[in-house]
C-alpha cells in the first residue's frame, strides 16, 4: 500500500497476490498519524482478484490540499463483513512538486 503525492492529488495504489473470500477495499484518512480516520471512497471498491489471482488497484484523492500532509489506512473487507486494516502511509500534495 503506497501513497504517492501529485499536484493536488494522492494516488494511492495496493495489490494483493491472492483474494481468498474478498469482497472488497475501503480507504480511510486522517490529518494525524494517529488521528481519527474517515473513509474517503463513495463505495467500497469491488475486488478483482481470486484464490488463485491477484489484482492491482488504484484510488485518487483529489480532495486535498497542497503543502498538507495526509495518512491513510486501507481496509480489506471479506464477504463475512471482516475486516483487516493496513499501517498507514503518508503523503502531502504540492503545486510544484519538489518544492518543500
């Protein structure tokens, strides 16, 4: 799970090697590291792997400012309603980036 920063956006991307049971992903974020986390997706984002098969996803935020740092968490959740969350990564969008 990475967080890659751009000019007024994060896109963020995870894959996964196997989806035993996943129904599917949900992305949190958070101003803080240790802050409270709010989902950020609409829906949740629908699995495309399988037993046998991984997949690659990718999600954009596009609901940030730049020169701000963000944390995200995401959440896999199997077709019982389980859920498992992933440590957070970090990113802060700028408008020219590479400035600090």
């Amino acid at each position: 799970f990475t967080a890659t920063a751009k000019r007024s956006q994060v896109i963020l991307s995870w894959s996964t090697e196997s989806e035993i049971d996943n129904a599917g992903f949900n992305i949190y974020r958070s101003d803080s590291e240790n802050g409270a986390y709010t989902i950020i997706n609409d829906s949740p984002i629908a699995a495309k792997g399988s037993a046998t098969q991984g997949a690659a996803y990718e999600f954009i935020d596009h609901n940030v400012k730049n020169g701000k740092k963000y944390y995200y968490k995401l959440e896999d959740v199997d077709v019982n309603g389980l859920s498992t969350f992933h440590s957070p990564v970090s990113a802060t969008p700028r408008f020219i980036y590479g400035i600090k």
